[in-house]
C-alpha cells in the first residue's frame, strides 16, 4: 500500500532493505579492481611506450635480480630465476601484507618481517569455470 500524501511510511515494515552490500558482493568488487588496476598498468606501459614492464599504480618497482629475489626494505624476497632482470611491482595490501605483480599477474604475497612470498594459485593457468554437479 502506498502511503497518503503528507504521511510518513516506514518502508522497512514492508520490505526489509540493506544498503550495504554482502562479503561476496564487496569480494568481488575488490577483485574488479584489482583486475582493472592491473590492466590500466598495461595500457600505461605500452602508452609510454616503454619496452620493461612499469608499475606506476603499485608502491614500488623492484628489479629481480640475477639470483632471483628482490630487495625490499634491506632484505630479500625470493621470487625465482625465472624473473630475473624483469620488473614486477608491489603493493602494500594490508599493514604488514605486501602483493608481488608481474605485468598483469599477481604472484604472490609476502610480510615485510619473514620477507617469504606465498604464491597465489598458478595466475597463468586456465581460466575454466568448474562444471555445474546439477
């Protein structure tokens, strides 16, 4: 039932409303904008037209070295030889929490006291949804 003109309704007897949005609503939001930040650092760099990767929307830049770690804060971050001389970047995510990304791909995170990178499930693997058991 609408309510007469001049009369107030409390639209929550009606109908219950949540203006704020579920976990998995703000997960997935935080996850659009991580996906987006990393895929305006590409546009950026082929923008600049710069042939090393850059990282302008992450804290730092850090060069692998030819041993594999970076050097963060005077201590070391094992990566792999695999990345050695490629930038990757790293963002702060939580008070000690750090994310290691490479060009478009999260590779792990790390705390600035162990300094010990624990990767994110394999980002260059396939991006198939799991089939329905219905």
């Amino acid at each position: 039932m609408l309510p007469r003109h001049g009369t107030t309704h409390d639209l929550s007897e009606s109908r219950p409303i949540s203006l704020l949005p579920s976990l998995n609503q703000l997960a997935a939001l935080v996850a659009d904008i991580h996906r987006i930040r990393n895929e305006l650092e590409v546009v950026v760099c082929f923008l600049l037209d710069r042939c090393e990767a850059a990282y302008p929307f992450h804290d730092q830049t850090l060069t692998v070295t030819h041993c594999g770690p970076i050097c963060f804060k005077g201590q070391k971050v094992n990566l792999s030889q695999v990345f050695a001389g490629q930038n990757v970047g790293v963002t702060q995510v939580g008070e000690p929490i750090w994310l290691v990304t490479f060009m478009h791909y999260d590779l792990g995170h790390f705390d600035d006291e162990t300094c010990r990178l624990e990767p994110i499930e394999n980002p260059f693997g396939p991006k198939v949804l799991p089939m329905s058991s219905e």
